[in-house]
C-alpha cells in the first residue's frame, strides 16, 4: 500500500469525515475551532474577501513571521493564522458584494455546517441569517459565535475577548487586594469559546444525524465569561456580597501563593488543601515546628495568619530552581506547580510527550519547510489525530472550489477574477490598530503589500 492510499484510509475513518464546512468567521475563537474540526476530519472551507482579510493574516492578532522574514507574501506567513486555520482550503471572496454572497449561498446549498462571528445585524442584512440559511438547505446547521448574541440590549454591541473580561466580571476578580482590575491575559475568552464551538457542532451533528434537521448554535462570548465567575455571582445573589481581588491566595484554603525561586523571574505556586498537606509542607521545607505552631494549627489559623506563612515558604522556595522546587514539593505530597513561560512550555517533555507540539510540512514553494504548531487538548484512544496539512495561501483553491465543486464554467469564473470578487492577492490592507495603510507606509512600520499602492501614494522610496 502506497502512503497515499495509507493517508486516503486514515482520513475517511476520521470522525468528521464527509462533513462540509464553511468558515466565514475572523480572527480566533472560531477559526481556531474550525482548525480543530479540520483536524477530525471535516473539509474546511475559509472564506475571506481579499479586501477584507482575516486579522490574524495580518495585524495586532497575527504573532510572527516564520524566521522574522515577511517575505513576499506576508499575509501567507503570520504565525496565527497558520496555526488556526492549518488543514483548511482558502477561497478568497468578497462577501461585500451581492455576486459574492450569491456564490456563498451556492455553497451553503452543497455544505453541512456554516460558521460565522459577525454581530447579528451583518448576516441579517445579508438574508443569511439562519432562517434564510434554512431556506437555501434545511439541514444547514449554522454556528454563530458573538459577544453578547442576537438578543438583550447589548446584542449589536461589537466585542472581542480582550475587552470582554471586564464586562463578564473576571477581571474584577482578577489583581491583588487594594489594586486595580486586570485582565488574566490577551483573549481568554477565546479559548473557552473554540471548545464550545467545537462541541456544538458535534452536538448538532448528532442531532441532525438523529432527527434529520439542521440546527443554530449559537455562542455568546459572554454568558462563557460568566461561567467563570458563577461563585461570584451566587454569592451575590444570595449574600448580597461582591467578594474582593485576592492576588494569589485562595478564598477559603491557607497557605496558598506564588513564591519566587532561584533564577531570572521564576516561581512556584503552592496550594495546601488541608492539615495533613500543610504538614507536609512543613517537613519538605524543613521546618516540621511549624506544623505544631498554635498559629498554624488549622485552616483558619492559617488564614488569618498567612501573612507570617509567605516569607517562609518564599524563604525556602528561593533556594531551589523551579522545577526542583515543584518536584520536591510534590514529592512530598503537597500541591505545586513551576511557572512555566513559553520556552518552558516549548521544550516541556511532558507536552512532547502528549503529542501537544506537531510539525507541518509546507510545500517545497511555500519556502517555509516544517513548522511547530500546538496540536489538540484531547487524544482519541481508537482514531489518532494528526494536523491534516498547513494552513492555506489566500485564494489557493478558489477554481477547485467555484469550478470542481460549484460547476461555474470558465467564462465565469474568468469574469470573477476580472471584477475582483474573487482574488490571491490582498486589495486592502487592513489598517492595523486602528491606523491607516497610508500612515503605517510612510512612517515605515509596515511592509506594504500591494506593489503599486506606494506609487499610487507618491511616495517615494
């Protein structure tokens, strides 16, 4: 058997084999699901306007070039993009324009599942919204991701998961105790958004499977977020109380904290859970008299004197590098963890060994050999995943799609690339932080990537 009828065999037993999806939606949380998707199986169509690129193609979003060269096509090399949309084909189509949403609704017509993360108004004022999208294919199933959803007073509100941890009340939770809110990171909520992208579109699968119908799934960001302070929000509910920000510590459970240990900005977090761990503690930093201590007798003993526990946990904890911390600690039956930063989290042997990192070969053309790439969060005992392929070059299978799939003939698809609705080139670039092409070109802090746009802007080199 060559490898080709070996690869051809592995992808018809994927669990998503067969299923046509499209995937007009921007920048993270839902790209990033239907990367996931690609990686059970499903044929993945990213659509994208070649006026209106993916930000992650290019912008504050879109991470690094490949050995810090933009090369020719920058837009083809973005770190981000090709992470979230490995294993995907690309048909660059301007959506703006009546011809272009009249292709889309010829593939909605042909596919399983359409995916979109525009506010609600955009695919209602395209007659695509999901009672439309039913009337084109009534087994269509529809994925909408949104900040708010389509209904409730901040529906029509435009959001992102850098903004949305304050309005779903985490970063009131997050920061040390007499400080400022802050944020857990760039876009948390993005994560939990892919996961529960992923698993409504299996959920609607089986029940489309089941029942014979298409479904809308649809996510809001924030009701996520909000899953994430549920404590919280009971707590008022039933006690009136707002909490507070507590930094490291736990609510309820002493000692707990982040302690700095030997080295250039490293540390160790320790959690006790009860009297036994916090004995423990005690005989694994060598001082077992504190386990005796009438200060420390019990978790509430500990709570109120936990100012009196850090230093002498930091105190220990300075001694040793990190991970030699964290080992000890958990050898001794006590719960910590080194915090890792990204070239830890790189060269991990546990995530080597979990298959968390992969290598993607790109084609010899593409000038960018094997590339690492972060895998999935879950394994399958019966059917291993792998990244199907690298993520595609704008426009790279627009005559596979419009003509092998769709059945337009030449003359038409000749006239689409004459007008533009359909392109391999970027025709805009989009403005990055909100600054214009022009500005960033002139000021020099961007490499432009229409040849003649400079020109056309008298500017001279």
């Amino acid at each position: 058997m060559t490898t080709e009828q070996q690869t051809a065999g592995r992808e018809t037993t994927l669990p998503l084999a067969g299923v046509r999806i499209l995937d007009i939606s921007n920048v993270f949380s839902l790209p990033y699901a239907g990367g996931l998707l690609a990686d059970l199986g499903a044929e993945v169509i990213k659509i994208e306007g070649p006026a209106r690129l993916d930000v992650s193609r290019g912008g504050a979003f879109s991470g690094v070039y490949p050995d810090n060269d933009p090369g020719e096509d920058p837009w083809n090399r973005t770190s981000t993009f090709n992470l979230l949309n490995r294993g995907k084909k690309s048909l660059a189509l301007d959506l703006r324009r009546p011809e272009g949403r009249e292709i889309l609704k010829d593939l909605i017509r042909v596919s399983d599942v359409l995916t979109e993360n525009f506010t609600p108004r955009v695919m209602r004022g395209w007659e695509l919204d999901y009672p439309n999208a039913r009337k084109l294919n009534p087994n269509v199933i529809m994925l909408s991701c949104s900040g708010y959803g389509p209904h409730g007073p901040y529906a029509q509100y435009p959001a992102q998961a850098t903004t949305q941890e304050a309005t779903h009340g985490l970063a009131h939770v997050t920061g040390y105790r007499g400080g400022v809110p802050s944020k857990a990171g760039q876009s948390f909520v993005d994560f939990l958004a892919t996961w529960a992208l992923v698993m409504g579109t299996t959920l609607a699968l089986r029940y489309r499977h089941r029942f014979g119908k298409g479904l809308w799934v649809d996510v809001a960001m924030y009701q996520l977020g909000c899953y994430m302070v549920a404590d919280r929000i009971l707590d008022w509910e039933a006690n009136r109380r707002l909490g507070e920000r507590i930094g490291n510590r736990h609510p309820w459970l002493a000692p707990q904290g982040c302690y700095r240990c030997a080295g250039d900005d490293a540390w160790c977090v320790v959690s006790v859970h009860d009297d036994e761990e916090w004995a423990a503690l005690c005989r694994a930093i060598n001082r077992p008299d504190l386990a005796r201590d009438a200060r420390f007798a019990s978790n509430d003993a500990r709570m109120r004197n936990h100012d009196a526990i850090d230093p002498i946990i930091g105190a220990w904890t300075a001694g040793f590098p990190k991970t030699e911390a964290m080992e000890r600690l958990q050898a001794a039956g006590v719960r910590a963890g080194a915090v890792f930063d990204a070239r830890d989290m790189h060269l991990d042997p546990h995530a080597r060994a979990r298959g968390l990192l992969e290598t993607v070969q790109f084609p010899p053309e593409r000038g960018l050999g094997k590339r690492v790439i972060v895998g999935r969060p879950w394994r399958l005992s019966r059917t291993p995943l792998a990244t199907r392929g690298p993520a595609p070059t704008l426009g790279q299978h627009n005559r596979e799609i419009l003509q092998d799939l769709l059945g337009y003939d030449d003359a038409r698809y000749a006239e689409m690339e004459r007008s533009g609705v359909i392109g391999t080139r970027p025709t805009v670039l989009r403005p990055v932080l909100r600054m214009t092409m022009e500005e960033r070109i002139r000021q020099g802090r961007l490499a432009y990537w229409d040849p003649d746009y400079k020109e056309r802007l008298g500017i001279q080199d």
